[in-house]
C-alpha cells in the first residue's frame, strides 16, 4: 500500500492500491471510504489466500492495531480494534488536559503563594507592634498602678463608710434629743394635769362651803 501524498492530498482522495483492478473493484463496491487498514487487509487476504500474506498481513496489524481483548486470537475479527494512532491522539489530548490542569494548578498556587506572601507581612506587622508592646509594657510599674488604684478605691469605701456613720450619729443625736423633749413635754403635761386636777377639787370644795 503507497501512503497519500500531500500534493493531491486535497484535490483526489488516495489511493490505497496501485493495482488498478482493485481501485476498480472498491469503487465498484463502495468500498473507497471504508478502507480502513484493517479492510485492506481482509481484501488482500481475500484476493492472495496465501499462509503468507496473511501471516504478514497480521504482523503489520499488530503495528497498526491493539488488542485490548483476546490478543492471541489474531484470526477473529469481531474483536473491536483500536488504532495505535487514535490511542496516541487520545493520549495526546489526555496529555493537554493534563497540561491545562497543571496550568490552572500553578496559577492558584501562584495566587495562594501571593496571598501567603500577603498574609506574613501583615502577620509580621502585628508581631513587631506585639513586640513593641511587649518592650514598651513595665510590670513593676502596673503593679503599682494597680496597688494605688486599690488603695484609692479602699479609702473611698473608707470614707463612704465615715460619711455614713457620721450621718447615722447625727441622726440618733437627733432622734436622742426629740426623745427628751418628747419626754419633757410628758412631764410637764402630767404636772400640768396633776395641778388642774388638784385645783378642780380646791374650787369643788370651795363651792360647797360657799
């Protein structure tokens, strides 16, 4: 079999046989675009029924052709044959997608790395202000602002409390003082009633001597 050239590649379709019986016959079957190695191979086995073309023909279909089933079997032709060329082409594609993964891949980790980058810097920022705290940060000298703030806050409470019991004695004083004039105003009260009492009695007697 002559390979197409590349001349008349689009101007005629190719010829697979020189011989111009058997262009004549696959033209008369319509057999020209089903010509696959494979049915090239069937028509010479076909034609030269020959142990060795057919020994030869399937040879070079073990170079065209792979079994994915029953590779010993080389006889049967129900098997489905796959072309090492359409094997190459699916690989090559699987190989591009694989390509376009990886591209994809190398541009989110490209992006992830720049965000990381990101993220240290303003990480780096907040552990040199952490820094800058912790060198600026006098324990001694908040302990003593705690200690005067306690001490400020016990003598509040100490003075509210004086405020308070100074209220409460001024109100017992007040409280002691209305006792004793309530306690007078008694007393008075009963001598004042104890003489009304006596001079009734004086004008009661006086009347009846009278």
């Amino acid at each position: 079999m002559d390979q197409p050239s590349c001349g008349n590649a689009s101007s005629s379709p190719p010829h697979p046989f020189r011989s111009k019986v058997l262009e004549e016959l696959t033209r008369s079957n319509d057999l020209r675009n089903d010509l696959t190695p494979h049915m090239c191979f069937q028509v010479l086995k076909a034609l030269l029924p020959s142990t060795l073309v057919a020994t030869m023909c399937d040879e070079m279909n073990q170079f065209i052709y792979k079994r994915p089933h029953d590779d010993n079997n080389r006889s049967n032709s129900g098997v489905h044959l796959l072309a090492h060329k359409d094997l190459y082409v699916g690989l090559l594609a699987h190989v591009k997608d694989k390509k376009q993964q990886l591209v994809d891949l190398r541009q989110k980790l490209a992006a992830k790395q720049h965000q990381n980058v990101e993220l240290a810097v303003e990480i780096a920022m907040y552990q040199d202000k952490l820094e800058q705290h912790y060198a600026a940060f006098d324990e001694q000298a908040a302990l003593n602002a705690i200690a005067t703030l306690k001490h400020r806050r016990v003598l509040r409470l100490m003075k509210t409390i004086d405020e308070k019991q100074d209220r409460l004695l001024e109100q017992e004083k007040a409280i002691k003082a209305e006792l004793d004039r309530l306690r007078m105003d008694d007393c008075a009260y009963r001598l004042n009633a104890k003489k009304l009492k006596e001079n009734q009695q004086l004008l009661e007697s006086v009347g009846l001597r009278c």
